[in-house]
C-alpha cells in the first residue's frame, strides 16, 4: 500500500483554498462596476418623495406622541 502524506495534503488544500479566496472577491467587484449594476443604486430621488416621506415620519410621530401627551 502506499503512505499518504498528510502534510502534502494539508499543504495542497491550503494553497487551493487561497486561491479560491483570492478568485472570489472579483465577482462582487466586478458587478459593481458595471454600469447596468451601479445603475440599479445611483437613482435619484424627487422632491417629492422626499417631501412625502417627510410628511409621512411628521405624521407618525404625531400619532406616537398623541397618546403619550394625553396621559400627563
């Protein structure tokens, strides 16, 4: 029978490992780069969401601090 050598082993794995971890991290950055990727993030928002989204957070905390003032 033939020995196996475990060190040689380990050794192999790591090596395959850190290349797999060095491969991996591309992928994401090439996604973001790309300008149909990025395009899905850079949107820009209208003065009149914000303006809603305002008046929606103005109104919820009107309707949180009603029932908290009448208690006093």
């Amino acid at each position: 029978m033939k020995k196996i050598n475990f060190k040689k082993c380990k050794l192999k794995l790591k090596r395959f490992l850190t290349k797999l971890k060095q491969k991996i991290w591309i992928l994401p950055v090439a996604l973001m780069t790309t300008s149909s990727f990025s395009k899905c993030f850079a949107s820009s928002i209208s003065t009149a969401e914000v303006s809603q989204a305002t008046e929606n957070v103005k109104n919820a905390i009107i309707k949180l601090a009603m029932p908290i003032r009448t208690e006093f």
